[in-house]
C-alpha cells in the first residue's frame, strides 16, 4: 500500500517530501525562542513524571520477549496436537506486534502495553487462542490477573506478566505459515481474514502509518506526550465520555506535524491550539487521502453512508479501511474541547508576550467549581465482580445520557460528563459518576421557562436496565445535586477544598468575562430604562428560595419497566432497581446564567450551522479524497513570535484547507446527536481503546486496563449501510451509530412534544455557572 499522502515533489535542484493531503502552511523552522521553550516543556514533562525509568523499559522489553517464546510455543504445541506433521510443527509460527501509546513512545509510567498475537489459519480464536494459549498463560506463576474477554467488539485478553500490564488480541491470517519479517502494514494481510482480525490487525496498522506520516517523529512523540497531559489535566481524554482517546489526539497531533513539518515541540503545541481553535467541525481531519482499497471493506464515505454525513468531529484513520476515529463527540463535549482550544490558544499567545508559563496551560480543570448544577449518577452491587460488569456498562450508557439531553432540549441544555468515576469509602461496592449542567450560551432566557427532563432520566435508567446479564442488586440511581451539597468523596483530600487563594487562569478569565457582561447589562440598563439590579436580585433570591423548597421534598420512582411490558431475560424485575431522587426534580428551570464567555461557543455555533452535508461535496469533486486537495503557502514566518501579519496568512491558510464546496445539511442540529434505540445490548466487552472507533459498542467488562488499550482496532468494520443492528453469533446486537436509527427530520415543527405522564423526579434550578467561581 505504501504511504497515501506521501508525495515527491521537485523544488529547483531539491527534491522535498510533502506528507499530507495538503502543502504546509509554515516551512519555517525553529528560533532560538523556540529552543529554548521546548527545552523548558521538555523539563516539565519530565519533572510531572511522564517519562518511564530505563530500568522499566527493560521489564517492559524482557516481557515482550517473554510473550514472543510463550505464543511461539503455543503454536507448535496446538499444530502437533491438530495433527500436522513434524515439518510443519517446525515452522508453525506466532509473532507479536506492540501498538498504542508504548508502539508511539508516548507510554508513561505503569501504562499497560497493546498487544497483538499474529497466528496461522489453523490456530483458531475461539479453542486456541482462548483455549490453549489461556489455559498456558493460568498455569505461569508470573502471569496474575488473567481475564480473557471473547464476546468483546475486539476480543481480547487482559492479564499481568511479572507486573506489567498486558492487554493481548488475536489475529488470524489465512497463511499457514507466520514468517518472521511478516508486516502488517501491507492491505494483502486483510485478505480472506474475519471482522474480528480486521478490527484486531488495524491498531498496528494505523500506529504504524502514523509514525509514517509525520516528519519528525521525536517532535511529534514530545508534542503528543504533551496534549495527552492537557487534555487529562484538563478533562477531555475520555472516547466513552464523548471527548477524545489516545488515537485521537495522536492523530490531531500528526496533523499538526505534518502543517508545520519543520517546527519544534513548542510551536507544534501553539499551533495545535491556533489551527483548532480555527476548525470548522465538521471538517474532517485527515493524514492521507482515503483510499477505496481493492478488498471491498466499508471506508467513511459520507457519499455511501449516511450515518458518516452526522459525524459531528471527524477524526480518520489513516490505514485501509479509513474510519471516523472520534463518532462518541457530541454536540456538549464538542463545545467544550472548542472552549479548552480556545484557552489553550491564549494561554500560548500569552506564553509568546511573556504573560504566562508552562504550567498554566496545564493547570487542572476545576470540574466541581466549574457549574452550579450536577447530575450525580450512582451505582451499586452485591459483589466485586457483579459491580465490575456493572460498572462497565453503565459506563457504556452514559453517552446515552448526554445525548438524550441534547435532543430532547434541541440542545439548549448542556451535559458536562466528568471522564472519571468516584468511590466513597464508607460504602463498598459503590461508585458515582457526575455531569455538569448549563444552559447553552446566547439561548434566550424566557422567565419560568423550564426544561423537563423527567422523561428523559427514565429512558436512559430503562435502557441501562436492560442489561442482559443484570443480577439481584444492580442498582443505579439519579440525583440532581448543588454544587455546594457536592460530596466530600470526589476531593483528593476528603475535604470540600476552600477557594484557592492564587488565582488561576480560568479564574481570571471568568471574572473578566463577568465584568464585561456586567457593564453590558449596565449599558443596556441605561439605554433602555430597566430597574436597577436590585429587584433583579431580589427576584434571583426568590427564585433560589423556591429552588430550595423543591430541594427539600425528596421524591422517590421505580425504574419502568422494559416498554412493551416484557421484561428480557436477565433484566430486573418491576420495581427492583432503586430511582430514589433524594436531592430534587429534574425540571429545569430555564433562567440560567453563563458559565464562560460568548467566544468559544461562537464557535460551536458556527460548526453547528456549518454541519453541512459532506456527501454532497464528495458528488460534486468526484472524489473522495478531493475534498481537501488544495495548493496552501509554502512559506510561513520561521519566528515563534509571529506578528499579527504572519497569524492572518496562517489563518487563511487553514480556511483554504477547509474550502471544500460544502452543501449545507437541510436537517435540525439535533438529527447530528447519535441518538441510539434502545435495544436489549448483550455483553460485549471493550476490545481495545486503540481497537474500536469503528463501533459504538462498549463493555460491560471494562477495566482500566481495557479501556486504555482500545482505541483503534475495530475502525475497521461496522460503518457499512445496513440495518440498525447486526446479529453476532452469540445472539447479541451490536450498536450501531444512532443516526442511522432516525429518519431525517425535515418537516420538523419547534412545537414541544405532546405531554406524557411524568415520573415523580424533577429539577429545579434558577442560575449555571455565570458566577461559577462564586460560591453558592
């Protein structure tokens, strides 16, 4: 296959090497600026502790070697026992490949390593590799820990070798011999191969073009290094939250590299935040040029899928078969990494006028001081492991939430799902997940307006119920809590921590933004006669007053049942599953302040009404790949400090690299949210996080440790037209993206929903986050 996007091109006498679908916008290279502050980024990462110590990289070497004899061994064992003759017992063959962060370089500390067993056609997935080769690895003192996952989107096995983690998936290949030099990056290893070994080879296939398609890979695993910290320390490194995962930010990263080939770590993290605080979703983001390929595979193509055409950020992956890496965004977490590029974006323009240092871009996001508003979303068992498999389907149903709030407010209302979950040790076998709650920026405020989303919690909790593999105990509840009744669990420390004495980034940002909403207020006060803030106030109060008489009536409901009144198998009996809402309503009131300032969500405004229909641009330039093929500047200021002349060519570089003829989507925004029906899901386990853009089906035996690893290898299956479900052996369905399960909404009337008997839940609240770092 080669490398798509690598091109040769003469230059005079030189011959340079374009990687990319489009020319650089800078072939400056790096300032004595530049040095020294990729010197000084260099320090910090290491002094955070992302760097592992030489005495683990050789564990980590010797256990790798280790796996290598193990599966060598158990190839010839299970070819001798199939009755293959001594001859081929000889050559019988198995190699494993690493992908992921440790195969980047971007691995810290602990990180558990992406594996990929390579076996010959013989060598079966379901009797060897989860038979066999299990039943060796249980009988090995060294390896602890072992947890095979076979129904998973991408199976694997999970186990510790000597302490290091390993998360390990089959690949079978239609060769009966494993040669020793095999390279998976060739199409041809896809030939007469299952889903399951597509889904499983394309990690290694994508980390490799990676690496492939960016000109300098030290400055590429440096930058990288660096926005996976930020986006953790800032809260948006999360794919089953709807925010992103490892093969996500390494391919917005690479993007980068590739725009600005020559450039330094430092530059490449300022114009990561410069060139996507710019993007116009969606627009997708692309290393190479999609490619139809020769072995009939579905590649995203907004032109045969219409499910593609929805994607509100996508992110494609480089090797055959393409896939949008990042389907979970949706339109809330979308607007919030908008917000934390655009912050990112001045922090760097700061650091540029000497305003700022490296760690204020990282400082962390300060999720329980951020809204005034949270759903808190708890969880129970009667056991460690019936909470484990608990715990990982919730946790593959809380997109669900977020998205079912969207829509069913047309996207007034905004969900901020924390990425993480909390545990308070004075009640085992229990864990809490929370989201902050804001009205969107620049929605009209209408007064005793509300949002009702009764409905709504009852059909997420209904669809969590479903659960085929429920058991007496599984329990989950959903509670509307202030952020001054925030339980003391979540704080590092046990205690509710007091304002922060040094004022922070965000801090500053925020009161500057309420001082200029104030003085517009005033101005507008002024011009047009309304009272002065003193009755505003006092209505405020009232309305927190009544707020808190609704607080104080705890209301309790039983989860309904399954519609249609009949209960699957394993599902919970009427009544079982415990909904007390002992903190409020979930009606909510829609007088809510703002959180941030009207910038960022400017711009997710201006995405969302550029959602625009990519197949029909795909139609017109013939195409897939033509999209994006534009001639931008070859030459960009070389100094980091760039005046404001060089910034304007930089930005009408970008806009010429999203200057495809887009037709605008004639649907609602909404249509945009993967709404997803729900199906009785059966449990399927998280493959790899490196393994499974390709589908939206999440595990109900997550683990840390899964969900770390599965990110890439399933793109490669399941984006295909067809029903809204397939049929796994197994009986099970898997999900697939919610926009193929609506009809477009073109004759769509704002008229709200006729009314529907609500549940006894509700919440009231009167003001998000327009003070959100005063107390309340």
């Amino acid at each position: 296959m080669g490398s798509p996007g690598l091109i040769n091109r003469n230059n005079g006498h030189q011959q340079q090497q374009r990687l990319g679908i489009t020319e650089p916008i800078s072939l400056g290279g790096p300032t004595d600026y530049d040095v020294t502050k990729t010197r000084e980024l260099e320090k910090f990462l290491q002094d955070a502790g992302l760097y592992e110590s030489q005495e683990e990289a050789v564990s980590r070497e010797e256990v790798l070697g280790r796996l290598d004899q193990i599966v060598k061994n158990w190839v010839k064992v299970i070819s001798r026992a199939k009755g293959l003759n001594e001859q081929l017992v000889q050559e019988a063959n198995a190699k494993i490949f690493t992908f992921g962060s440790y195969r980047l370089g971007v691995h810290g500390p602990g990180a558990d390593i992406d594996t990929l067993c390579v076996g010959p056609r013989h060598a079966t997935r379901e009797e060897d590799f989860f038979g066999e080769l299990y039943k060796m690895l249980s009988e090995m003192p060294e390896v602890t820990e072992l947890r095979p996952v076979p129904d998973a989107h991408v199976p694997v096995m999970n186990f510790k070798f000597k302490g290091v983690s390993i998360d390990l998936l089959y690949a079978k290949l239609s060769l009966w011999v494993i040669p020793e030099d095999l390279d998976v990056s060739q199409d041809s290893i896809l030939q007469n191969t299952d889903e399951q070994t597509v889904r499983s080879l394309n990690g290694c296939r994508v980390t490799d073009q990676i690496l492939r398609l960016v000109p300098n890979i030290q400055n590429f695993r440096t930058t990288l290094r660096c926005m996976r910290f930020w986006a953790k320390r800032r809260g948006v490194y999360s794919n089953v939250s709807g925010f992103l995962g490892g093969i996500n930010w390494a391919l917005l990263v690479a993007r980068i590299c590739q725009l600005f080939p020559n450039a330094l770590p430092n530059m490449l993290v300022s114009r990561f935040f410069r060139v996507y605080t710019q993007w116009r979703w969606p627009n997708p983001v692309m290393l190479s040029a999609i490619e139809e390929g020769s072995l009939g595979l579905p590649v995203w193509d907004p032109r045969r899928n219409p499910k593609d055409r929805y994607h509100l950020m996508p992110i494609i992956t480089p090797a055959y078969p393409s896939m949008n890496s990042s389907y979970n965004v949706s339109s809330s977490t979308l607007h919030i990494m908008t917000e934390e590029f655009q912050r990112g974006n001045e922090i760097c323009d700061a650091m540029e006028a000497s305003k700022a240092e490296w760690d204020t871009l990282f400082e962390p996001f300060s999720f329980f001081e951020a809204y005034k508003n949270y759903l808190q979303i708890d969880i129970s068992a009667d056991n460690e492991d019936d909470l484990r498999q608990w715990k990982g389907w919730v946790e593959s149903r809380l997109r669900q939430l977020t998205l079912k709030i969207e829509r069913h407010t047309y996207n007034m209302l905004q969900c901020h799902p924390h990425p993480g979950d909390f545990s308070d040790k004075s009640r085992p076998l229990h864990c809490s997940y929370f989201m902050g709650l804001q009205r969107k920026q620049g929605v009209p405020v209408n007064e005793g307006e509300q949002f009702d989303i009764r409905i709504t919690v009852e059909e997420f909790k209904n669809s969590v119920n479903l659960y085929t593999l429920w058991k007496p105990g599984m329990e989950i509840r959903v509670t509307h809590v202030k952020r001054r009744n925030i339980p003391i669990f979540v704080f590092p420390s046990g205690v509710r921590p007091c304002r922060p004495l040094k004022a922070t980034w965000d801090s500053k940002r925020n009161s500057e933004a309420k001082v200029a909403n104030n003085s517009s207020a005033d101005k507008l006060s002024e011009g047009k006669g309304v009272p002065d803030g003193s009755d505003e106030g006092k209505k405020r109060k009232q309305i927190d007053d009544d707020t808190e008489n609704n607080l104080r009536n705890p209301k309790c409901f039983a989860a309904m049942p399954p519609s249609g009144g009949n209960v699957h198998e394993g599902s919970p009996p009427d009544g079982n599953v415990s909904s007390c809402s002992t903190q409020s309503d979930l009606v909510i009131t829609n007088s809510l302040g703002e959180l941030k300032g009207e910038k960022a969500d400017n711009n997710e405004t201006e995405s969302l009404n550029d959602s625009q229909n990519l197949a029909g641009t795909y139609a017109q330039n013939g195409k897939l790949d033509g999209i994006l093929r534009c001639n931008l500047p070859g030459k960009g200021s070389p100094s980091n400090n760039d005046n404001s002349g060089s910034k304007e060519a930089e930005k009408l570089a970008i806009d010429k690299i999203m200057s495809g003829p887009y037709v605008a989507h004639q649907a609602l925004p909404q249509e945009l949210d993967e709404l997803e029906d729900d199906f009785v899901y059966t449990n399927q386990g998280k493959g790899s996080e490196w393994a499974e853009k390709g589908s939206p089906v999440e595990s109900s035996l997550s683990n840390t440790a899964v969900e770390q690893t599965n990110d890439i290898a399933a793109v490669a299956c399941g984006n295909g037209p067809g029903p809204s479900a397939y049929l796994y052996p197994n009986g099970g369905l898997e999900e697939l993206e919610p926009a193929e399960l609506m009809a477009p909404l073109f004759g769509f009337s704002s008229a709200p929903p006729v009314a529907q008997p609500k549940p006894l839940i509700r919440l009231n609240f009167t003001s998000l986050g327009k003070a959100a770092g005063k107390s309340t």
